[in-house]
C-alpha cells in the first residue's frame, strides 16, 4: 500500500456537502462505526458490510449485491422500513 493512500485529502474539509446520486444508498447505510481510513456502508436488508471509498469502491459491489446476493430483499419495496404482511 502507497503512502498516498493513507493521506486524507486536503481539499476534504471544503468541499461542499453532496447528496449520494446512486440509488443503492437507499438501501444502504454508512457505517459510523468503520474506521475513516477504511469507510464501509451496511446493507439495510442483511446488514452485510461493504467498502464505500468513493475512489476506490463505488457503489457497483452495493449494486451487485443487492440484484445478486441479498436474499432478503423484497426486490419490489423501495423502503426496508416497511413490514410486509403475510396472510
């Protein structure tokens, strides 16, 4: 690993605040819990963890994973808040 990698960026503090465009980050939630080196984003169905560095994971394993993989997603909701009713 390059010592660049381990440097936060400079510019980090003025950057304007921006609203996540994928929408895989309405199925995920960003982990305050990972380390600011290594951030990671939770899956809100399965709770399974995923690399979010926006440079070097973007959001095309969260994607993956929810078409492929997560197996309780209810893949026609758009909110994992809500209860499903069974009868």
């Amino acid at each position: 690993m390059d010592e660049e990698d381990d440097k936060d960026d400079p510019n980090e503090g003025n950057r304007k605040p921006s609203k996540p465009r994928s929408w895989t980050w309405n199925h995920f939630t960003k982990d305050p819990k990972s380390k600011s080196s290594h951030p990671m984003a939770k899956c809100n169905w399965c709770r399974v963890s995923y690399a979010r560095d926006s440079h070097r994971n973007c959001t095309t394993n969260m994607l993956y994973h929810l078409l492929n993989q997560c197996n309780k997603i209810f893949r026609d909701s758009g909110d994992p808040s809500q209860t499903i009713l069974t009868f």
